[in-house]
C-alpha cells in the first residue's frame, strides 16, 4: 500500500541509514526528542535525526503493525 505518512529518519554521515513509520507530526517529534535525549550520546555526533513527509510503501506486520518497506518521494 502506499500512502502519504511521517517518517523519522536516521542520517548518519550524510546518508539515511534508518526509517521508521510514526502516524503524525506529534508523534515523531517526541521520539526524536527522546532518542536524541537518552540515546543519541552512542553516536559520535555524526548522527542527525529528522521528521519528514514522504510517501512511502508500507505493509502489516503480524501484529498488525504499518512498517515502510520503501520510501518513495519526499513532499
């Protein structure tokens, strides 16, 4: 399926290494806070998190649970 979604993304050394599909804006805000918060000092301040709008191709996992298979296109 593919849909319009917020995604946080992980950059590490210029190049997304890391994605993960967050249902709004708010949601992916505050996980980015609390992983740069608690998590981020095990980088050596190459990595760079953001929240971006992007289509992407998504599946259930078998919880049910949307996961990205692919991004597609930054908006």
């Amino acid at each position: 399926m593919i849909e319009i979604t917020f995604v946080l993304l992980l950059h590490l050394g210029g190049k997304i290494e890391e994605y993960t599909y967050q249902e709004s804006l708010s949601e992916c805000l505050g996980t980015k806070r609390r992983i740069e918060r608690n998590i981020c000092n095990d980088y050596t301040g190459t990595a760079r998190w953001s929240c971006n709008e992007y289509k992407v191709k998504i599946a259930m996992d078998p919880n049910g649970d949307p996961y990205i298979v692919e991004l597609i296109d930054a908006n």
